[in-house]
C-alpha cells in the first residue's frame, strides 16, 4: 500500500447490504448491540486486546528473563562467529546481531508504534477539524485559502519530504536536537490533518443550511458559541470514526520512516527498525524471528484496527450509505 | 457544456495545476535551505580553511542569497560546473548535484527508466488481477470466492509495503532457493535494453510487493461497484434478453462500473513514487526513490529538489488526466 494511503477513499470492504439488513439503519443502541456482536469487531477487539497486552506486559516480561529491550546479551546469544543462537539459551525468539532479545524488544515495540500512531492521529485530528470547522462556517475567502493550502499539502510526496524534515532534526555534531520519537509524530500528523479537514469542512457546510442553526443565530448566539456548542458535537462523531481508519496508516507511516531510517533509530526497539536490521545484515536468513516477529506484530496490529475501523464505518459513519 | 465552459474549466484547472507546483517547489525550496545547513562545509574536507569552504560555495553558487538562488531556479541562473540552471534554458536545467557532481537533469533521466518499468509492470498486475478478482467475486455475492478474496484483501491491506516486500524476500527467495529454486533474485535491476527477461525476472517480486496491496484495494472496488449496476434495470433487462454471463458481468456491469475505479485510481497511481521509494530500497533497485533517500539523508539540496518538483508533477498530472476521462464519460453518456 501507499504509504498514508488516503484511507478516506478506501472503501469498505463488504458490499452493498441492501433491506432490513442495512448495517446503517436502526436504531443507536441497535446498531450498538449489532457492533458488538459482529465476528470482524470481536476479532478486531480481540487482536487490538493483544497488542495492548504485549504493550503493557513488555516491562514484565522484561523483568522475568532478565533482558532490557536495549541490553546486549553477546556472551549467551552470539555464536564464535557472531551469529545469534537458536535456542536453549533463555531467547524466546533468539537474539539480533548485536545480542539483543528479540522477543523482548518486539513488546517494546508495541508500545512506541501504538504511542507514535495514537498521538500523531490526535493531533491531526484536532488541528484537522479546527480547519475544517473554520474553513466550513466561514467560507468565502478564508475557505478558499485553506483549501487551496489542502491542495498544496497533498501534492507533496510524504516519504521523500518526510526524509528531509528529518534533516532539520540534525546538530551540528549529526546528533538529534530533540526525540526523534517527536519529530515522526510531527511529520506523519502534518500529513494526515488535510483528511481530517475535508471531511469536517463538508459536514460544517452541510450542517450549517439546518434549522437548528438559524434558531441559534436568530436567538443571539455569537459564531464562537455556534461552533463549539451547535457544530462541533455534531461533526464529532464522524471525525473520531475516521480517527479509526486514520490510525492503522499513520502506524504504517511511522513504521515505513523507521524502517527507511529516519524514524525511530537504534537501539529504541521499533519495528521498522528491527526489520531494517533484519534487511540490511541479511541476518533473517539465519534467524527468522527477526523479520518474522516484528512483521507479524505490524500486521495483526493494524489487521486490528482495520477491522474495527471498518465496522464502525459501516454502522455509524454519516456520511456513509452503509455500503 | 459549451466550448466557452469547456476553455474556461481547463484554464482554471492548468493555472492551479501551475501554482500547485510552484508552491511545492518554492516550500521544498525553504525547507532544504533550512534543513541542509552549511553544504559547502559538508562538502570540503575536515579541518578545510574558511577560505576553502567559500570559494566552494562559490563554485555551485549557494553563496549568493536564498531569494536570487530561487529566482536563478526558475528563470536562469549563472552556469556551475559548465550547466546551466533554470527552466528558461532549452532544455530546461534543474540544476547541478553537489554529491554526485553532475547535472540533475541528467541525473534523474538515467533513474528514471527503472522507476518507470517498476510502476508499469506493477500497474498491469493490478488493473488485470483486480478486475479478474472483483468481477468474479461480484458474480456470487457471498459465496467462497467472494469470503477469500474478502480475506486476501484485509491481509494485504494491513501489510505495510516494505513488510510484503521482505515477507516476498524470505519465502520466494530464499526459502525456495534452499528447497533448490533458485529462480527469483532478491535484489538488483538490468535495464530492458540489455535483457527483456533478466529485466522481468529482477522485477517479478518488486511488482508483487507494488501492487499486491492496491489489488486488495481495487478488487474490492470494482466488486462493489459491479454489484451496484448489475441490480439495475438496465443489467436486469440484458439477463431477460438471454445475454451470456460473461458479457454482462465483463461488458455492460464493468464499464458501468468503471468510474469511481477511475478516481481511485488517479489518487493511487500518483501516490505510486511513496511505493517505489520503499521497494526499491527493500530490492536494490537504483532508481528515483533511492536517489531520492540517499540524496535527503547526504543534503544534496538540488536533487531532493528536483524529485520532489519531478512527483509533484506526475500528480497533478494523473489527477488532471483521470478527471478529463471522468469528465469526458459522464458527457457522453
């Protein structure tokens, strides 16, 4: 897939549903109650459930055998010739090329993927839905600056700008001015605001011509007032649906950053990294678990929230016809 | 429309094709002015007099102020190195790279051939297996055929690019090499020109990785899409006539289909360079989208430039085309 693929023209997976059956009809708690018991959002539930696990378990499991995601274990994990060892000697899943344990490193990593993915799609989403709730009740000029500014943004290719923002991040001595964990989050969230800001700015303008709001204009209520009280709840409930679909690829752009190396660097335990690793030793020929582990994770993780999203946008989403 | 509408539609859409691209060039401008700090010291020796350093500045012309560089970059700038730079020079020169020490232009035309066989073949694996998949899924809504190819699609969807990429590497490479198959290369690129076989047998897995997540995509697209016009009357009084299945589903529902394939389609093909700097760097392969990492991660300002003003123009350009076909279908029809 593209890299921060525009999830907003992805389509649902299922087809049309046609009839009483239509996901998207019914009542709220019905549709709820339908949600919930749907097999792709248990077994979404389920893997997110997991990922969250292996997050929260990685300081545990850490503790248990005794290896630090960052600690280099040559003696027990490095053969004579430096190749890791399979086996029989406490790693679960062996060792990298530098002795470290991969198991442990590949819980580790659950937590700055999620981290990463969460708080950059927040941040779009805020800074995305401030635009679009301005650009959509203003209109006029300021509307047609601030798309044309939306125009712009998407004709960037992100991968290549993206590797040279990171160079912005670079010291006179090539060191790191500040947590390479912060400039990924930065990059991927300014990639990703534009979507959140098309999709509120065409909700506010639609919402706008409704009765309710000329009641809320007639009866004196300032623009400030009207957005935040009378719009906003309103256009809420699409933005964090599509929050949902937003995440799993901001996942996958901090991922691809790593993996190209300018995200997170080693020996931070991040799965773009540790298969970048596994390319550029050529070490999964020898050990699998190197690839195979941190793949895996990216996959049932965003396989996770795939699935969820993809309900949620079945049943709830407005601006959907339950197709 | 009339001929008027139609003249004044394609002004208004070239001009703002025209500044899309300027902005993205004048902002990549800036940002690698800010971002590549010092390139003439990057570039002279360690412990190299101040001297030195300037008359190196002076040599590629990053001496002069960021607005007259900029103004040389459109227009024409003074020669460096023996080339030109600036648009209004025949042919137009993006100007000259530090590191590699030659003309950008002439930089990216050799990089461009591998960039382009990795997209072309990947696009044809994914127009073909997307309209097989999708129509045939459609054509039993619910069946097994349908609930496998519903599956195919959420696995590739949750695959990042470059984890299909190594997950192809691992299990057609080398797994079949040690069962002792030896017939995929995990890396490298030659030229059609040298050998048209060689050159597919190199970009087999390359293509794979491409589009095996735009097919879980696009195959889904069509079938629903198909599934749409084959409920319509239309579809329906086609079947009354006794019209074989094959042309309803390949011919009238396809066709009908066809448009919301089409938009898609431009977003995806012009999104296509984010792809290929991934699997070319998971492959080896020696073009665009390597230029493009080893150029942003050494600070050579002009090529970063060039790539960037190089995607920002397919874009427009895949949109622009995608819009006229789509403009000029609903006219007809």
């Amino acid at each position: 897939m593209t890299v921060l693929a525009r999830r907003d023209s992805i389509p649902k997976l299922t087809g049309p549903d046609r009839g009483p059956k239509d996901p998207a009809s019914g009542t709220a708690a019905a549709r709820r109650r339908a949600f919930f018991r749907d097999p792709a959002t248990i077994a979404g539930l389920a893997l997110i459930g997991l990922v969250l696990l292996g997050a929260i378990a990685a300081p545990l499991v850490a503790a248990i055998v005794g290896h630090g995601p960052i600690e280099q274990f040559p003696d027990e994990s490095l053969s004579d010739t430096g190749l890791p060892i399979s086996g029989g000697n406490g790693f679960l899943l062996g060792a990298d090329d530098s002795g470290r344990d991969v198991f442990v490193r590949t819980l580790y990593g659950a937590q700055v993927s999620l981290f990463i993915g969460i708080v950059s799609t927040t941040i779009a989403l805020v800074v995305g839905t401030a635009v679009g709730l301005i650009a959509g009740f203003v209109g006029g000029r300021t509307d047609n600056t601030l798309s044309a500014f939306t125009d712009i943004a998407l004709a960037f290719p992100f991968l290549i700008t993206a590797l040279s923002v990171v160079t912005l991040n670079r010291g006179p001595q090539g060191d790191d001015v500040i947590d390479p964990a912060w400039v990924v989050i930065g990059i991927v969230a300014l990639f990703s605001w534009t979507y959140f800001a098309r999709l509120v700015r065409g909700l506010v303008i639609e919402i706008k011509q409704r009765s309710f709001i000329h009641a809320a204009i007639g009866s004196g209520a300032g623009r400030t007032r009207i957005i935040l009280t009378e719009i906003l709840p309103n256009v809420l409930p699409a933005a964090i649906i599509y929050w949902a679909v937003q995440l799993p690829a901001n996942i996958i752009g901090e991922a691809s950053l790593s993996f190209l190396g300018v995200g997170i660097k080693a020996p931070t335990p991040s799965w773009g990294t540790m298969i970048a690793n596994a390319q550029q030793t050529g070490l999964y020929q020898y050990q699998p678990w190197l690839l195979l582990a941190p793949a895996i994770s990216l996959f049932i993780t965003i396989l996770g929230f795939n699935l969820v999203s993809t309900q949620l946008r079945r049943r709830f989403d407005p601006t959907s016809t339950g197709k | 429309m009339t001929a008027f509408a139609r003249t004044q539609f394609l002004r208004t859409r070239l001009t703002r094709m025209l500044i899309t691209v300027i902005a993205v060039v004048i902002v990549t401008f800036v940002l690698t002015q800010v971002a590549f700090t010092n390139p003439a010291q990057n570039l002279a020796p360690p412990n190299a007099s101040g001297e030195t350093i300037d008359s190196i500045a002076r040599a590629y012309g990053i001496d002069r102020p960021w607005y007259e560089q900029l103004f040389g970059y459109f227009v024409k700038g003074p020669d460096i190195q023996g080339t030109p730079t600036g648009f209004l020079n025949w042919p137009p020169s993006l100007g000259y790279s530090y590191q590699q020490q030659r003309p950008v232009t002439e930089l990216l035309l050799e990089k461009i051939p591998a960039t382009l066989s990795l997209a072309a073949g990947a696009l044809m694996l994914w127009v073909i297996f997307s309209v097989l998949l999708g129509v045939l899924a459609a054509r039993r809504q619910g069946g097994w055929f349908d609930k496998v190819t519903s599956g195919f699609s959420y696995t590739f969807l949750s695959l990042p690019t470059f984890v299909t990429g190594m997950l192809l590497i691992y299990f057609l490479f080398y797994q079949l090499s040690l069962a002792g198959f030896r017939f995929f290369p995990s890396s490298g690129y030659v030229p059609i020109t040298e050998s048209p076989g060689e050159w597919a047998r190199h970009l087999i897995l390359p293509w794979l990785t491409l589009a095996l997540a735009e097919i879980a995509i696009f195959q889904r697209v069509i079938r629903s899409s198909v599934l749409e016009v084959v409920n319509q009357d239309y579809i329906r009084t086609a079947k009354a006539k006794g019209l074989s299945d094959r042309r309803i589903y390949f011919g009238h529902a396809l066709s009908g289909a066809l448009n919301p394939v089409l938009t898609l389609g431009g977003i995806e093909l012009a999104a296509i360079i984010g792809g290929a700097v991934i699997t070319e760097q998971v492959f080896g392969i020696d073009g665009i989208g390597r230029l493009a990492v080893t150029s942003a991660s050494s600070g050579d300002a002009p090529v970063v430039i060039g790539i960037t003003l190089f995607s920002a123009v397919v874009f427009v350009i895949t949109t622009f085309v995608v819009d006229l076909i789509t403009y000029a279908r609903s006219a007809r029809q």
